[in-house]
C-alpha cells in the first residue's frame, strides 16, 4: 500500500489517497458497462482519501446502494 496524489481530468479537484491498494478490481452492471463503455476497472482506496476543493464535486445516486461523484 502507498500514498498517493491524483486530480481530476479538469485539474479542478484534488485528490490523496493514503492507503492505496495495488488490487484491482472490475464491475459488469449495466450502469458501469454504459459510464464506462465497458467493465467499470477499480482500485480500492480505502476510507482515508482526502479532496481539496471538494466543493466542486457533485454525485449522482446510481442506485439504492451506490453514489458516483464527478467534478462539476
């Protein structure tokens, strides 16, 4: 695991995981397969992530159970 510093595509939000897991991971549902144009690839981050200017994040509740957020 490791730290690491990322940002959004627009370089709007900041990003800083503290506990970066190297696992990845996949989800087939028809929402991620539609947002990302195939299976929706994931890292596990972990509860410790921070975001400067958090402000200009927006979710979206995907389902019952899920949120995406993306800078707005």
């Amino acid at each position: 695991m490791s730290k690491e510093n990322s940002h959004c595509l627009c370089g709007a939000v900041n990003i800083t995981v503290n506990n970066l897991n190297n696992k990845v991971g996949a989800c087939h549902c028809g929402m991620c397969r539609k947002w990302a144009g195939g299976p929706f690839m994931t890292i596990d981050c972990g509860s410790d992530v921070t975001f400067e200017s958090e402000n200009k994040v927006s979710i979206f509740n995907s389902s019952e159970w899920a949120e995406r957020g993306f800078c707005s």
